[in-house]
C-alpha cells in the first residue's frame, strides 16, 4: 500500500503535484486546483498538530469506517465526502509558494513520530497517517486528471 512515509511513493506524489496547474479541469467537485492544494495543506497540518481540529467521530467512525478507508480496497466515491472546516482554512495566495509549502508538509509528515488526532478518525498512528495522507493526494490529483 502506497504511503507518505516510504521515499518513492513521496517522490511519485512530488512529480504529479509538479504536473499540476492553477488552470487543471476538475473532473468532480467544487474546488479550483488552487484551493484543493491549500485543502491538502491543511490536512497535512492537521495531521503535524499545527492546525487545531475538533473532534467529532463517533465510535463507527473511528473503528470500521477508519479502517475501510484506510485499507479495503475501494475507491473513494467521487464528490460525496464532506471535510471538517479545519482542513478548508487556508486560503490561496501564491501558486508557487502554496504547491512550496505542500511539498515541504509532505516532508515533514514522513518525518514526524507523533502525528496529531484526526478530527473523525480519532488517534492514528504514524502509519495510518502515512497511508490517509497518501490516499487522500491521490484522491485530489485524480480529481483533476493528474
């Protein structure tokens, strides 16, 4: 299973980041390439514990549908899934200085050895926050064709 954690699979998510562009068509969605860069961003400092997320999951949610998610192998249904506020904060600035600034978040959660509570999941490992992190990038950069 992919992760954030492991080099090549960072180094695949760096190339395909590296392909997309401020005028990227979503395939579903309501966000612009812009603000789905900043939303990665915000996960990922939710995940660091440098943006504050309140908890809301109820025992469903950090059990089974934590772990469907995290390991069964289905795709994400497209455009059906709501975020927590926290992770839509950040609002677009500079192109160059937002995809920067994910680039260096991705780093840093291969990196870290105590991520922060997920705000539905409840605690994750460092593991499970590799392999969500991942997922959830891949999931974006699908949603615009890269």
């Amino acid at each position: 299973m992919n992760t954030l954690l492991r080099d090549q699979d960072r180094a695949a998510l760096a190339a395909r980041l590296a392909r997309l562009t401020p005028e990227a068509e979503r395939h579903w969605g309501t966000m612009t390439p812009h603000q789905m860069l900043c939303h990665i961003g915000d996960q990922m400092r939710v995940a660091l514990g440098d943006a504050p997320a309140r908890r809301r999951g109820t025992l469903l949610h950090r059990t089974l549908l934590k772990w469907l998610i995290l390991y069964f192998p289905i795709p994400t249904p497209k455009g059906k899934i709501r975020t927590v506020q926290e992770m839509k904060t950040t609002q677009p600035t500079a192109w160059a200085d937002d995809l920067a600034a994910v680039q260096t978040l991705i780093e840093r959660m291969a990196t870290t050895t105590t991520p922060a509570p997920h705000p539905v999941f409840g605690t994750m490992s460092r593991q499970q926050w590799g392999r969500l992190g991942w997922k959830h990038i891949d999931y974006h950069l699908q949603q615009f064709g890269v």
